[in-house]
C-alpha cells in the first residue's frame, strides 16, 4: 500500500501542472480523468510524467477510498502500464 506522506490539497483538485512526489521523485501532472464509474464509486486516473527522464506513469485510485486503492504503473511499451511497488506519496 502507498502510504500518503503530505497533501497540499485534496487528489481530487489535482491538475495538469501539478507536482507530485513518488517516493522522492518528481513527477508532473499531465492528466487527471475519471476511467470508469462503478455506480457506488468512481476509478480514477491521474497521468505523470517525469521531465528528466521523459519516462510516463499513471496514478490509479478509487475517489471513496483513496488511502487503500492507490496504485502506481509505469508505462513499459507504447500501450502496456506495469504496476511498480512504491513507498509514499505527497502532493
């Protein structure tokens, strides 16, 4: 599990330009959508990047209960996002 380190705002209110931090690193945010509406909740989406190394990710969570759903993938191919364990998160 990702464990929230700070919050300068809810996750709800990022937006692209935004910057986070995954275990140290900074990323920026490039898009935040909703992917897919199950009735009772909403899977969400947020798209990263990383300006050094031009590298893309996805921060995934479910907007009802966000300490327990996030998860972080990379983008490995043109169309392919691995999950990738990692240890905090702040924004």
């Amino acid at each position: 599990m990702i464990k929230i380190k700070k919050q300068s705002k809810q996750i709800s209110q990022l937006k692209k330009g935004d910057k986070i931090l995954i275990d140290g690193k900074g990323l920026i945010v490039d898009a935040h959508y909703l992917f897919q509406d199950h009735k009772t909740t909403k899977e969400m989406i947020i798209e990263v990047y990383s300006e050094k190394t031009e590298k893309e990710y996805q921060i995934r969570y479910f907007d009802d209960q966000v300490e327990t759903s996030l998860e972080f993938y990379a983008l490995e191919n043109e169309f392919q996002y691995t999950k990738k364990e990692v240890g905090e998160i702040e924004w």
